[in-house]
C-alpha cells in the first residue's frame, strides 16, 4: 500500500515537474507572453499567431501583473492601467501605439428601438456597459457626460469585466444596447447595428504598450513592442479599423 | 510516507485559505465589509439564494422522492440528467440558460409573452443557482430516503395511510438528516454560483451582483474589499460543511457523508 503511495506520487511529481517551463533550453523559440486589452484579441491575434495572448479588461490585467503575473508585454486600452505600472516600476516606460472611437451598438432586431444615442433617454432600455473601473467604461462615463446623458447610467442592467462581453450580450439579444470600440462591432456585424456617437462627444481614447520589467525576455518584448509601432503593426491596427496615434502624443 | 503525503495535501488545501486572512489586519477586513459593495452583495445572495433553496425543496424533495421508489432504465436516465448540472462546466450552465431562458433563447419569447422580465434581473440569478445547486441536493436527498428501512412506510400502508401521509409521516421525518445535509449542501454550491451567473444575469451593484460576482469586480478596483468577502464566504462555507457532519452524525449514527452514488454507499 505504502509503495504505491509512493509511486503515485513520485508520478505526480514527474507530471508537475514537466508541465513546469523548462528554463534555458529554446528561449529564442519560446512565444512571449502578451497581456492586451480585450479590444485588441482579434488584431493581436491574426497580426502574430507565433505569441501567447491573455486578453481582458486593462484593469484586471494591470491588477494580475502588479501580483507577479507573468508577462512579457502589456497592452493597455488607457494610459492610466500602464501609467500607475510605470510608476510602481513594474513596466518599462509605456507608449502611445494606437487609439479607437466608441459607438452604441443594438441588436439588428433592435427590441427598444434605439436609432441613436438620445433614444437611451427618451426609451425604457436595457443598456449593458463595462465597469467604472475598465478603461471601455470609463470612456463610455465621458461620452454620456459629454452628450449630456448621465441619468442614462439608471438605465444600466449589467457592468461587464470588459468590452467583449457587453458586445456578448448586445450580439445575444439579452441586451438591448451597449457602448464598445467601433473595433469591437465589426467581428459581430452580422447581429449587430451600430449607431455612431458624434466626434465631439468621443473621449480621447489611448492604447499605451510597455515592456514588463520582471519579463525574462526583455530584448524579445522590445522587439515586439517596436513591431507593433512599426509600418507593418500600424497597418495591421488600421487596417483592424483602429485609429492613427493622435498627434499630440507622438 | 503516508504522513508526509497528507501533510502536503493538507498544507496545500489549507494555505490558500489561511493565506485570505492573513493578507491585512482583521479590522480592515471588517471594515472593507462594511462597504457599500460587499453590504449590497451580501443583501442580493441572501435574496436569491432564498428563493432558489424554496425552489430546490419544493421541486426536489418530491422528484427524490420518486426516484428513490424506481429501479432500473427510467431512474438512471433521471439520475443522469439530474446529476449532469453537478458535473458540467458553470460556463456551459450559462450557456445553456442563455439558449433557453435569454431573450432570443428558446423560451425567450414566452416568458416575455407572459410579462416575466428574466433577463439582467433577480430572476435570473435565482434560475442560474437553482440550476446548479439542484442536483447538490436531489442526490442527497435520494439516499436519505432510500435510507430508510422499506418496512417501515410498507407498514404505515398496512395500516390503512394513503401515499400522501406515507410520504409526510413516515418518509419525511425518517430522512430529514439526510434532506437537511444535501440542503446544506446546494445551500454551499449555490453561494459560490459565479459562471452561470455572470454570463445569464450580468453583474450590478445591489441587483444582480452576488458575492462571488463582487469578488470578481473588486478584485481590481479595492482589493481588499475582493478578500473580506471571501473571508467571509471561507466562514460561511465552514459553518456549512461543519453543519453537514454535525447533521449526518446526528440522525445516522454513521460518520462523514460524502457526495457519492446512492447505490454505493455501504455501511460495513
């Protein structure tokens, strides 16, 4: 009984001990680890298949990387997630890469019969928006304070973790409205109408990218950080639908 | 050997736990519970998790009840779409209440039709904990009453009790351990809901928002506020499974329940 007690679990620490990342050995092959705000999944992933990607809202990414996550490189949808990092000299000095705009997006059966942000107001809705906290919902706070809509937020049955689940439940039908990144309404244009908000009321919307300071592969997160910034990256993200770097951060 | 492996099972099941409370001072976890948040979460799982322990009783019961009195093809297909919610995934939970419950899912349009506001409500997350608490329950609950000594309601019938008082007399208080332990039980499973939930009834504060889900937000916006409530879910839970034994040991005389196949369990 004991013996086999005691190959179980010699077993069970061979089984660990190989799932465990062998160190030294392939380095240059190993994929970094990129942690990209959730908005960014679809063009991270097809611009480079060879890395390993854990997309969410910036916020909680940010949270995990300051308790040690193991990170390469981190990709922020708002320069404040990068910029508190920074400041805890948890990442390399972060740059401005890319920006987005928000629309209102609607189910294309359209329940409440939204055909523009003010219907949020005039309408009984069910409006799904992200959390204070997640960068895509601080910006939709902007938006609605801009355009004068702040009583809208009483309307809100849901604050999501991050962008891709309020565009989940708007694409499902649970919800009748909800404000994402016009980059996130096009992987799901075929159950989605998107209603644009005007330029006026877009809150200044900055990606930041930074190198995590504990990365084991420094010299290999800076190259990619310089790929995303570079001709090829930028055409990707345009291409993606995401906006120029604006001008007054370059 | 023996001693060693428990030691470092033991060691590594406990420190996670240990580890919640030893983050910041007790006082700050008191006070982090005091928040609007953790008081508005506390406010919404007793809510819903009251309503889906009526639920899962009042369904429940009767269904362990029958199934206790089958054998054979009938009771292990209803044993098995029983059981299957305590096996899958709480993402697949979700899943399935969105294409059955959701808006557009299968019953969408007749609940709506009916004037039932399920989607991003109570309602919602009463069905999502229901769903996977349930079975927690109806599997205990059938060996409770497949525990009791056959002779016994066969004599109550003798005596001239229809099935109903059968049932309420005899069967009932017999196997009240055993139905307190498996409500316990989804009582525990219900209060960690978080899957199901956060996909089929979205989180908001005060409406929806339950203490798992309100780990989940406030483990990135205060800290602190994310470990005072699953301090106080590790006390709850505690509380819960202490009961449990407390009860089992109580009305059987036997030691430990452990989730197992009704058929299984043997006493030596």
């Amino acid at each position: 009984m004991r013996n086999r007690f005691a190959a179980v679990f010699a077993i069970a620490l061979v089984a660990a001990s190989s799932l465990a990342p062998s160190a030294g050995a392939h380095r240059q092959a190993d994929p970094l680890t990129i942690y990209a705000a959730a908005s960014l999944t679809e063009v991270f992933s097809s611009f480079d298949r060879a890395q390993r990607y854990n997309f969410a809202g910036s916020n909680a990414l940010e949270t995990q990387i300051r308790n040690g996550a193991p990170a390469d490189v981190f990709a922020s949808a708002a320069p404040l997630n990068t910029q508190r990092l920074f400041q805890a000299r948890m990442v390399e000095k972060p740059v401005t890469f890319t920006s987005n705009r928000l629309v209102l997006i609607v189910p294309r059966s359209n329940p409440a019969g939204i055909h523009s942000v003010y219907d949020l107001k005039r309408k009984p809705v069910k409006l799904v928006i992200a959390g204070a906290a997640v960068p895509v919902g601080g910006y939709t706070r902007t938006v609605l304070r801009k355009m004068g809509l702040t009583s809208v937020l009483s309307k809100v049955v849901s604050q999501e973790s991050d962008v891709k689940a309020v565009t989940g439940k708007v694409a499902l039908g649970q919800a009748d409205a909800g404000f994402v990144y016009a980059t996130d309404a096009r992987p799901v244009r075929t159950q989605v109408s998107v209603i644009r908000i005007p330029a006026w009321a877009q809150p200044r919307i900055r990606y930041e990218i930074a190198v995590v300071s504990r990365s084991s592969h420094k010299a290999a997160a800076r190259a990619w950080v310089k790929k995303i910034l570079s001709p090829r990256g930028q055409r990707a993200l345009r291409n993606a639908g995401f906006l120029p770097i604006p001008k007054a951060s370059r | 050997m023996l001693v060693v492996t428990t030691g470092v099972a033991l060691l590594f099941l406990v420190l996670p736990i240990v580890a919640v409370f030893l983050r910041v001072p007790l006082s700050d976890l008191l006070s982090a519970l005091g928040s609007s948040a953790a008081l508005d979460a506390i406010r919404v799982t007793a809510e819903t998790i009251a309503f889906a322990m009526v639920l899962i009783l009042v369904f429940g019961t009767p269904a362990a009840y029958w199934i206790s009195s089958r054998r054979g093809a009938v009771r292990d297909v209803v044993v098995t779409l029983v059981e299957l919610p305590l096996v899958l995934p709480p993402a697949v939970a979700g899943i399935g209440l969105l294409v059955a419950f959701g808006r557009a899912g299968l019953l969408g349009g007749t609940v709506d039709a009916l004037g039932i506001d399920i989607a991003f409500t109570k309602v919602a997350v009463i069905l999502a904990v229901t769903f996977v608490a349930s079975p927690f329950f109806v599997r205990t609950a059938v060996a409770a009453f497949e525990a009791v000594d056959p002779t016994l309601p066969a004599a109550a019938r003798t005596l001239g009790a229809g099935p109903g008082r059968v049932f309420f007399r005899v069967m009932l208080p017999l196997a009240k351990g055993g139905l307190g332990a498996g409500a316990a039980l989804a009582f525990a499973r219900g209060l960690g809901e978080f899957g199901a939930t956060i996909m089929f009834a979205g989180s908001l504060q005060g409406v929806t928002q339950t203490l798992s889900l309100a780990i989940y937000e406030q483990f990135d916006v205060d800290f602190n506020v994310a470990l005072a409530i699953s301090a106080l879910l590790i006390v709850v839970s505690a509380v819960v499974l202490l009961s449990v034994k407390l009860m089992t040991r109580w009305h059987s005389g036997s030691g430990s329940l452990i989730l197992s196949a009704p058929s299984s369990r043997q006493r030596n």
